[in-house]
C-alpha cells in the first residue's frame, strides 16, 4: 500500500488544480460574459480579448483581477468592464481605485481610515485638482518623485484610463444607442446632399445639416477618448478603429460597420437587463469574428482560455506543496515523499511550460522580452536544472531547490504584473527575435544558475547550521551541485554578456557601453571567475564556496533588479520602486545566512553531533584542475 | 628578488585580487553614474588609472582606488604571465587555454577600442546632403577663409586648446586669437531679456547683445554641453578687430575681414571629414497602431563615393547599420517632428575582436565543463556499480 503513497499525493494534486481547466458553465439566462469576453479589441498595439482588457485595466486601477463590493459581492473583471463599457452610472459607484497615501487623501479633507478603495463618484469633484497637481510631477523623471507624487500620478493615471474605458464602445451615459447609430445612418445622406448644395451656393437644408453636425461632434469627442479600437478591418492587413473613428468614417461611406451596430445592441440589451439578446448578439459577434478573421480570433480566444487558466497560479500552488515534501523527507520515510515530490514537480513544471509556451505562441516572441516573462524564464530554467540534479542524486536536496525557487520566481512574476498587459509590444531596438533568443535567453539561464547555486548553498547552510540531518555523503553532494552549476551559471552569464555586447555593437555601434545592466551582467561573470579560481587555487573548499554562493544570490539580485532601480541607462525598462525594500531584505537576509555560516564549524550542529572531519579540512572530493 | 616578483605577476592570487578589485569598481561606478552621468562615470572609474578624490582639483587630490585601466592592464599582464610561465601543452588543458586567449583577445581589443575608436554622429533634414560627422561631446573653433574661388580654406581649433590657450598663433592666419572668456557649458540670454547689471563679453557683432550664464555640465546622456568663449582677434601688423562672442549656441558663423581676406569664425561641434557623402532621402518613424510605442525607425540615404564610384541607397534601420571604409552608421535617434534623423557614426578598427573572442571563450568553457561533467559521470558509474 505505502508504495502507491506517490501516486496518490500526485492524485490529490490533480484533483486540486483540476476544477480550474473545467470549461465554465454558464446558466442559460445569464449574460455570458466569456462569450463577450473572448472577442477581439486592438489595445497597446496588440490584438486581445476583451477579457485580457478588462484584466488588465482592473489590474491598473485596483491591483487586482476580481473585485469585492461592499456587499461581498465578487464581480468578474468583464462583469466589471461591462458595466464601465455600457452602464457608466453603476460603474462609478465600484469602489475600485486604491489610494493609500495620506496626503493624496489629505488633498481632498479625507482622513486616513482603514478604507483604501474609493469610487469614480468620490473623485469626480476633485478631478482638476488631481489633473493639476499630477501634471507636475509628470515633469519628473520616475527616481525623483516622492511617495505623494508617485502616488498623485498613479490615480491620475486610474482616473484617465477609466475615463476613456467609459467611452471606447459608446458616449458615456448614451441609452438608446442602437436606435441613435439608426437615427445617424439615415440621416448622413440627406446632410451630404445638404453639404454638397451649401459648397454649391445653392438652397440647403439647414436642419438636416445641424442634427449631423452635432453628432459628428459627438462622435469626434468619442474618437478622441476612445481606449479600445474595437472595430476590425474588413481586409487582412487593414487598421483597426476605435468606434467614434469608424462611425466618422460612416458619413464617407453612409454605412455602419456592423460590430458597431452589434455592439450598440449590445449595450442596449445590458442596460435593458436583457439575457437573451444581449447573448445572442455577442454571438453574432464571435461568429462574425469566426468567419471575417479566423486567425485572430484563434488567438484571442486561446489568450482567453489562458486567462482563465491562470497556469502559473496553478504552479505555484503545486511548487510549495512539493518543496515541503521535499523538506519533510529528509525527516524521515524519505524515499516515497521524494518521489511525491518529483511528481509534483513534473507536473509543475508542465504546467509552468504551457504558460510559458502560450505566451510566446501569444506574443510570437522568443519566451523573455520584459522583466515580468523573465521572473517565469528563470524560474522555469532554474526548475528544470534542479530536477536534473535530483534525478542524478536522488536525495530530495534538487526537488526542495525546484519548488523553491519555481514559487519564489513566479511570486515575484505575479507582483511585477501589476503594470498592465505582460504581453506588451517592444520598443523598436528590442524587435529582433535572434538576439532575444540568443542573448536575453543566456543571461537569463545565467541568472537561473546563479539563483539555484544560491539556493543549495541555502540548503547546506541552514541544514548543516541548524538541524542534524547534513550527513557527509550530503554535504559532499551539495558541493559538487553547486560546483557544477556554478560552472553552468559562468558559461551562460559569459556567453550571455558577449552576446548582449555583440547586439549593442549591432544597434548602437558600441560593444561595452558601461551601462548598468551591461555592469550588472559583468559583475556576475566575474563573481563566478572569482569563485572557480578562487577554488581552483585551493582558496576556498565546501564552505567557503557555499558562502561565495550565496553572495552570488546578491550579485544576481543586484543584476536582476537593482541596476534597474538606479534609472540611468539604455535599459532601465520597468522602473520599480515598490520592490526596493524587498532587494534590500533579501540582500539583508543573505548576508546573515553568510555569516551564520562563517561561525565555527563546532557551532554547526550537523558536525557537532557527527565527529567526523569538518568538511573545511577534508581534501577535496574531486581532484581540482589548476588554473591558469 | 626578480623570483618573487615573477612569483606575484603570475600568482593566482593577484588574479582574484584583481577581479574582485574589477567588481567593487564596476559595482561604484554603477551606482555613481546616478549622479554624473554616465559619460563622466566612465571617464572617472573606467577610463583611468586611478579613482582620484576629491575628483575635481582643489589643489591636492588623492589616487582613492584603481581605475578600469590599472586594474584591466594587470589582469592581461598577469594572464599572460601566468600562461608564459606555466604554459604546458595537454589535452586536458585544452579548455582552460582556449579560454583565456579568447580572453586576451578581448581585453586586448577593448583597450584598442578605447585608445582609437571615434564616435560621432550625422544629423541630416531631409534632402541634406553631407560628407563630415559631428562629434558628441568636442567642439572646434572653425576659421574659414572664404577668400578662394570655390574651395575654402579650414582651420579648425580643438575646444581643449581653446580651454588651456590664451593665445592661439597659427601661420596659416594672418591674425592671432586671445581667448579672453571660455565657457564649458553656457546658455545665452538676450541682453534685453536679462536685468540691469549684466554686461556682453563681447562689443562685435550680434555677441555684444548678448548675455552669456556659465551653468553645470551636462550630465544625461542626450544633453551636450554648450561651450562659449569670447576671443579678440590681433591682427598680426598691429591693431584690433574686436572681441567677438562664438558659442555653440549661435547658429551662423560671423563674418570679418582681415589681410585683405574674407573670414568666418564659428564654433561648432568638432568634425570629422570623410571621401564621401551622405544624402537623407526619408527618415520613417512607425508606431504601433494606437500606441506610442515605436515600432521601427529607418533612413532611406544614398551613399556617393566618388573615388570608389560607388552611388547607391542604402536603408539603415534598428539592429541594421551600415558599415562602410571602416565606419557604422546606425540609426540613433531622430528629432522630436521626426523632420531629421541622427545617424551614429563608429570608427572603431577593433570591432571584431569581442565577435572572435566570443567565439573561443565560448568553446574553451564548453570543452573544460565538458571535461568535469565527463570525468563526474564515470565516478558516479564507478561508485553505482
């Protein structure tokens, strides 16, 4: 019976993550918002479902996906786009934008309670005093502004963004739309013939003229506010349009583009509370879609169906369960929670790949090109290279650093999100698959090395330090990991480096420029020569490589996120200010672990207890090749 | 004596001490390009033999650390050292010797690079034609005889003489410039503008209207300092012509006459002549539908060279330059109405040696982790079985 422990842990697994690749159900006289959610809109240059807009925009103004009314109540980040696209009123009472700072509260006599979401309704009176003061810290660069700056301009920003959301589809606070497209489209050819009499100095028809002009003027304020680009073209390559755009083209052609006229019933239908038709409409949408451009539409409902999975969420989940089996292994019964551990891993790991691979199949992109998609890389690199080790070594030391570091890395991935559409475009110097391919890919492995380095050295520190289970054979394992690794780590972040000089010296016709993120590669490449030399000279032995393992967490940390922080150079892409005190606490916390292995190996209970040589005066295990 | 010295030149211990020493630098370097750029952190930590303090002279000033130079130098001397000294030829040590000739070549290379690599830049309008590019940072007193039927006679004085040099004599000028008033970084204010109490540096033509403010150098990457000066021009048989304010700042250069000849003076950017000649015919700045997000720039140009009969248009685009007579022209930038483009121009002879380097380091590691993970695995088979 104990045999099959593995397989059941790895059942309960499933049976865990497993409600969330049901496809939804939705009850028949409900809206179906992921009918309209999976349809196609043009936003940040990238065609998306509404439902990665409504995500997104959520994430901006809330910092979340879902949001919680006052009530309790749960809306859906469509439920909640749905009301901002067509039923404004109800909207602007969400609770939705998070202030948090007391002097941006001060600004409008509020006081600082426990309540950090306010309404659209609350800041309308204060919209042009927000406007202004964020307009001056707009002519700051990022690094100076204070927190109340930071702060001013973020909701600025909210407010902006939820403004034009509220007039992508339709004016904000219009009711019978549908029937005022109609209106419109029987009106503009007797307004032509009245422009064209009027150019002609002949009799015109004065009032036919003005019922347009004023809806054109309307229409042209909607073009101006619009967020989404919600009407496609008609050819393959065409532009899209906002709706306000496509109706101002309407009056050359005196024709409507049926997805505005479908998304006007639509909203009509919503606001009417009427099921039926509001479903059957979004699905004369989809199938127009299905039929009009069936590529596009393939992607967006994949992109839909990959939202709703949340694949790396499910990882995550799936990385703490098997790094604490991996740790109550080496307590005892070892063999089956180890390989209860490597179960999970594996189908951690395939899920972590299903995501990682539908973003680049989304993005059609190499799998890293902005900080957010490089957290997944590394974590999934690092996973996969642990897993290695833990089938070479068998003993649970691989499996606890791949759940680790895969729930760490997509931890910091989920927090880095919060800016918006992880599938962003790139700027124009970085539009070139062969060097992201190439270059970012090898850092990145790089980075990946570094980290799971950092990570046994954890391991034999805080194993060896404070529990009696670092026998010698493990102790001699993990030195030989961590070698290993390290060498890895050495080969991708040169490689990497060189690349990376090699593509400037292609985009900005210089090799080494000095920039920080070129330093911060650099200064990994040369922690990694220091500690091969420093182990090839016989300087160091197990310790001090673990302690130099360590500092590499610092040095890559530093890499990775710090030289971003400093707001200088070509690459300082995704400015982050919020994740400083955490650089700094785990810098903090690596350094202790440094010194708490540098006590006396006396003072470690694993050779307290054991008597046997101290692993610092053994001769090494394998023979060391001198260097030159 | 001579032994322990050997000892220590080629002594792996001096390796570490030097890497380590490479780190804190780069690590300093890094954090102080906050504050000076990073143009002048580059000059201060990277290209220098010492980091001095305090960094600008107040009559003493220090060597506080080793700079970029100092500590790259050492490295390759002991590299090289070590290699002569040691150097035994196996198949084991293949990797280990691969890689750290790539290594030579690469330090080699990027010392060359910083003692004779040239940037500057090209910044056409649309249907400018030009056969000279600016440089970035140096600027160039330019006299210009005009008096010739249709060549003009240049003579061009580097900003770093003007810096140092009161008196600037030179035979082919019938004339000898004193700076009286130079200016790193300045901007220009009309006399009108500013309050009472301000005075011109210059009393000929348009500079006696003018006000000029020393500021701080400039310390962003695409800001360039504005350098002034006021200079008296001696006729060399006797008299004065005046004192004449040139400045980056002023467009057209100023006319006079001296020795029977017609003059212009101007400062400007330093230039760099070439054999040929660039046209712009169409700079094109795309974005992504809806977004500001640049999606691509390119310039259409046509390339004319005389000498090689070369007449052909060229697009230069992102990750895209143009190398040709030992130059690289690389789309950098363009104005704000995208009315112009900036094209990088790279003189840089030693360009391919980080390409070979890479090549050989890449390989040497591969095939000294090779080794490791080869010998490892026959252990662990050993120690199974």
């Amino acid at each position: 019976m104990k045999r099959f422990l593995p397989w059941i842990i790895l059942a309960f697994a499933v049976v865990l993550i497993a409600p969330s690749w049901m496809p939804p159900k939705t009850a028949k006289d409900d809206f179906d918002f992921s009918n309209f959610g999976e349809i196609p809109v043009l936003v940040g240059g990238r065609v998306k479902p509404l439902d990665t807009v409504a995500r997104n925009s959520l994430l901006i103004i809330h910092g979340k996906q879902e949001l919680r009314l006052e009530d309790g109540k749960r809306l859906s980040a469509m439920q909640w786009l749905t009301d901002v696209l067509f039923n404004a009123p109800v909207a602007d009472q969400y609770p939705v934008f998070v202030v948090q700072n007391s002097d941006v509260l001060g600004l409008f006599g509020w006081q600082q309670s426990d309540r950090k979401y306010f309404s659209f309704a609350e800041f309308a009176p204060f919209l042009k005093q927000i406007d202004e003061q964020a307009a001056q810290s707009d002519k700051l660069e990022a690094v100076q502004r204070s927190a109340y700056q930071s702060a001013i301009l973020n909701l600025r920003n909210g407010l902006s963004l939820y403004q034009r959301l509220k007039n992508s589809i339709q004016p904000e606070g219009a009711q019978n739309f549908a029937a005022e497209l109609h209106q419109f489209e029987s009106a503009v050819p007797g307004a032509a013939k009245a422009a064209r009499e009027r150019a002609m100095g002949e009799d015109f028809d004065k009032a036919k003229l003005d019922d347009v002009a004023q809806m054109i003027q309307r229409y042209e304020r909607l073009s101006e506010m619009a967020y989404v680009l919600a009407v496609p073209p008609f050819e393959r390559n065409g532009e899209w349009h906002s709706v306000g755009d496509s109706l101002l083209r309407s009056v050359a052609t005196g024709e409507i583009h049926p997805i505005v006229a479908e998304d006007a019933l639509i909203g009509d239908a919503y606001r009417a509370d009427d099921r039926m038709l509001f479903n059957q409409h979004a699905q004369l949408i989809t199938d127009w879609f299905g039929k009009e451009q069936p590529n596009t539409t393939k992607r967006a409902s994949f992109e839909f169906l990959f939202n709703r999975l949340q694949p790396f969420s499910q990882s995550m989940t799936l990385y703490v369960l098997a790094f604490l089996l991996a740790c109550a292994s080496w307590l005892g019964s070892s063999t089956l929670l180890r390989q209860s551990a490597f179960y999970i891993l594996l189908l951690a790991l395939a899920i972590h790949t299903f995501g990682l691979v539908s973003r680049m199949y989304l993005q059609e992109r190499p799998p890293v090109t902005n900080l957010y998609s490089s957290a997944i890389f590394i974590g999934w690199g690092a996973v996969i290279v642990a897993l290695i080790l833990e089938r070479i070594f068998r003993d649970g030391i691989g499996a606890a650093c791949a759940g680790a570091i895969g729930f760490v890395t997509l931890i910091i991935a989920h927090h880095l999100a919060g800016s918006g559409d992880t599938l962003e475009m790139l700027q124009a110097v970085l539009d070139t698959n062969i060097w992201l391919a190439t270059h970012v890919v090898a850092i990145t492995t790089g980075y990946s090395a570094m980290f799971l380095a950092g990570m046994l050295a954890i391991i034999y520190v805080v194993r060896g330090v404070f529990t009696t289970s670092l026998k010698k054979q493990t102790a001699d394992s993990l030195a030989r990991m961590t070698y290993g690794v390290v060498c890895f780590a050495t080969l991708f972040s040169f490689v990497g480096t060189v690349l990376g000089g090699i593509w400037a010296d292609q985009s900005w016709g210089r090799f080494w420029g000095w920039d920080p993120k070129e330093n911060g590669a650099v200064l990994i490449v040369l922690w990694c020569a220091i500690i091969l030399h420093a182990r090839w000279g016989g300087f160091i032995r197990q310790r001090g490589l673990m302690i130099m393992a360590l500092f590499g967490n610092i040095v890559t940390s530093f890499s990775w996120f710090g030289v971003n922080m400093l707001g200088v150079g070509l690459h300082s892409y995704g400015f982050m200010q919020k994740a400083f005190p955490w650089l700094v606490g785990f810098m903090i916390s690596q350094l202790a672990l440094m010194a708490v292995a540098a006590m006396p190996l006396d003072r470690w209970r694993s050779f307290q207890t054991a008597r046997v040589p101290s692993p610092g005066e053994r001769p090494q295990i394998s023979p060391a090749p001198s260097a030159g | 004596m001579l032994h322990k010295l050997v000892d220590l030149i080629t002594s792996l211990k001096l390796t570490i001490v030097c890497l380590a020493a490479g780190m804190a630098l780069i690590f300093a370097g890094t954090l102080a390009q906050v504050h000076l750029g990073i143009h002048e952190a580059q000059q201060r930590y990277f290209q220098s033999m010492f980091v001095w303090w305090p960094p600008e002279g107040h009559g003493f000033r220090i060597p506080i650390f080793p700079g970029g130079h100092l500590i790259g130098a050492v490295l390759l001397i002991n590299l090289i050292a070590a290699h002569v000294k040691r150097f035994r030829w196996t198949w084991r040590k293949l990797g280990i010797h691969l890689t750290h000739a790539g290594l030579i070549i690469m330090l080699a290379g990027a010392l060359f690079t910083d003692l004779f690599a040239v940037e500057s830049h090209m910044r056409l309008s649309h249907g400018d034609t030009k056969n000279f590019s600016e440089d970035m940072r140096d600027t160039e007193l330019a006299v210009i005889d005009t008096s010739g039927d249709d060549l003009d006679q240049v003579t061009a004085i580097p900003d770093t003489v003007l810096r140092h040099n009161r008196v600037i004599d030179h035979w082919s000028l019938p004339f000898r410039i004193v700076v009286r008033n130079f200016y790193q970084n300045s901007r220009l204010k009309m006399l009108s503008q500013t309050g009472e109490g301000t005075r011109p540096i210059a009393n000929q033509g348009p500079g006696a209207m003018i006000a000029v403010e020393p500021v701080a150098r400039a310390t962003a990457p695409d800001e360039r300092d504005v350098p002034s000066a006021a200079i008296e021009i001696l006729p060399k048989d006797g008299g004065s012509l005046g004192t004449w304010l040139v400045s980056d700042a002023l467009g057209a250069p100023q006319t006079f006459a001296c020795g029977g000849r017609t003059w212009m003076v101007t400062l400007r950017p330093a230039r760099y002549y070439k054999p040929y000649s660039v046209t712009l015919q169409k700079f094109t700045h795309e974005k992504y539908a809806g977004t500001e997000i640049p999606k691509n720039f390119s310039s259409k140009v046509t390339l004319i060279d005389p000498e090689r009969s070369v007449d052909r248009d060229v697009l230069i685009y992102m990750n895209h330059p143009l190398r040709y007579r030992g130059e690289t022209f690389y789309q950098a930038g363009f104005q704000p109405d995208d009315s112009a483009t900036i094209l990088q121009v790279v003189h840089n002879p030693s360009f391919i040696a980080p390409y070979v380097a890479c090549v050989i380091v890449a390989a040497g590691l591969l095939v000294q982790f090779g080794f490791h993970l080869v010998g490892f695995s026959r252990q662990r088979r050993r120690a199974i079985a």
